[in-house]
C-alpha cells in the first residue's frame, strides 16, 4: 500500500512539474516565435524526454539496463533548466523558482522507477531463490 501511495505521489508531482515547465518554456519561447508555433516548441523538450521516460520504464519492466535513455532524459532535463532560466530575472529567487521544475521531475521519475524496479523490492525474493548448499 505504501508503495502504491509514493507512486502515485511521484506521479502527480511528476505531471505538474511537466506542466509547469511547459508553459515556462512556452513563454520563454513567445518572445521569439510567432505564438501558434511558440505553443508546440516546448515538445522539442519534452518530447525526447517522454520517448525516453517510456523507454526507461519498458527497460526497467524488463529487466534490461537503458544507459542512452537515461542520457537522453538527463540532457533534456538540463536543456530545460537551462532554458527556463535562460530569460528569468537573473535572481537567486527566480534561478530556483524556474529551474527546480524540471529537476523535480526528473527526481520524480527516478523515484516511479525506482518503485518498478526489481532492485528496491525487498530481499524475501534474493533469499528464496538461494539454493541450500549439500
């Protein structure tokens, strides 16, 4: 149960730090694009990230590493900070308040697959599966 209930947490706080980095880069990318394609440049971001998250996610469901894919989720995570901060008003307040987004929903992610992954479950599994030496 507990489980279930940080996943879904992880979850929830994944999907608004997307959301709140959508529209920050969205306006960031406003004052230099005509506003009907300013709308969708934020999915040049996002979109490698969510084809990489849901590579992660298959890879981890199935037990296979995903190096690349957490490459490109690291560099689209940091390509968003970077862009979010890029046109804040260079304050210690506004560095934090635009850029741990994106951070945020990368940790949160980790954590969703950490609650996948084989790794975390507990050792009942490790222990059973030993066979008792003759």
């Amino acid at each position: 149960m507990l489980l279930a209930v940080i996943a879904v947490c992880a979850a929830a706080l994944l999907a608004w730090s997307v959301s709140y980095t959508y529209g920050q880069l969205r306006t960031t990318s406003e004052s230099v694009l005509p506003a009907n394609l300013a709308q969708w440049w934020p999915l040049t971001v996002y979109g490698p990230w969510f084809v990489a998250a849901l590579s992660i996610l298959r890879a981890t469901v199935q037990h296979r590493p995903a190096n690349r894919s957490w490459g490109v989720l690291l560099a689209t995570s940091a390509m968003a900070v970077a862009l979010c901060v890029s046109h804040s008003s260079r304050s210690v307040l506004a560095f934090v308040t635009l850029g741990i987004p994106p951070i945020t929903s990368l940790v949160c992610f980790w954590e969703l697959v950490g609650q996948l992954s084989p790794r975390h479950r507990g050792r009942k599994g490790a222990h059973a599966q030993q066979r008792p030496e003759a």
